[in-house]
C-alpha cells in the first residue's frame, strides 16, 4: 500500500509538472535558472517541493541534510554523482548540470523549499 502511494504519488508529481510546463508554457530560463530546469526534470518527480516519495524521512529539507551530513553542494553534488540507496547515479547529466542543481538544492534548503 505504501509503495502504491508512492507511485501514484510520482505520477501526480509528474503529470502536475507536465501540465504547469505545456500548459502555460514555460518561461526562457536564464543559465543562472540551469539548476532549477535540470532539478524539475530529473529530480522532481521524487524530490518534488525538497520531499522524498521513495523514502519521506530522507527529504531535501535543511535540517535533514544536515542530519545526515550532507548539507553542502559538494555532498550533494556527490550523491548525485554516485547514488545511494534507492537513488540512482545522475552523473550522466555531467558535472555542470549536477553542480548547478546542487547549488539549488542548497538555496531552496535554505529558503525552505518555498
């Protein structure tokens, strides 16, 4: 039952972003905007607003991040490299890509993913 929340989760997670995007079309993204367009399009859907739908007690949230030491854009930017767990490996993006969506992971922890 769990999972089958999760799933339908990430669906809504996904179709909510599709919508957003086609539907009102989405807006020239600045290079400074890299992070926040790769995050959407690769992390989103489980990482949807700094949540986690595949494990709710390891979100995005500052003080998680914190908690389990990687509250900074090279941790991050490490685990997106190699995964763990049940995330996988991103660092088919490549190192700018990843880098940038580091750096906003770190800006909306900070702002509280509003």
């Amino acid at each position: 039952m769990k999972r089958l929340f999760s799933i339908a989760l990430s669906i809504f997670a996904i179709a909510t972003f599709a919508l957003a995007t086609f539907a009102f079309g989405a807006p020239a993204l600045a290079q400074d905007d890299m992070g926040k367009k790769v995050f959407d399009a690769n992390c989103g859907a489980c990482h949807f607003g700094g949540g986690n739908t595949i494990n709710p007690s390891k979100t995005l949230k500052k003080e998680v991040l914190e908690k389990y030491g990687k509250f900074s854009a090279e941790a991050i930017y490490e685990q997106d490299v190699n995964g763990a767990g049940a995330m996988p490996s991103f660092k088919r993006l490549g190192e700018e890509k990843l880098r940038a969506v580091a750096a906003y992971i770190m800006e909306q922890a900070e702002a509280g993913w509003k």
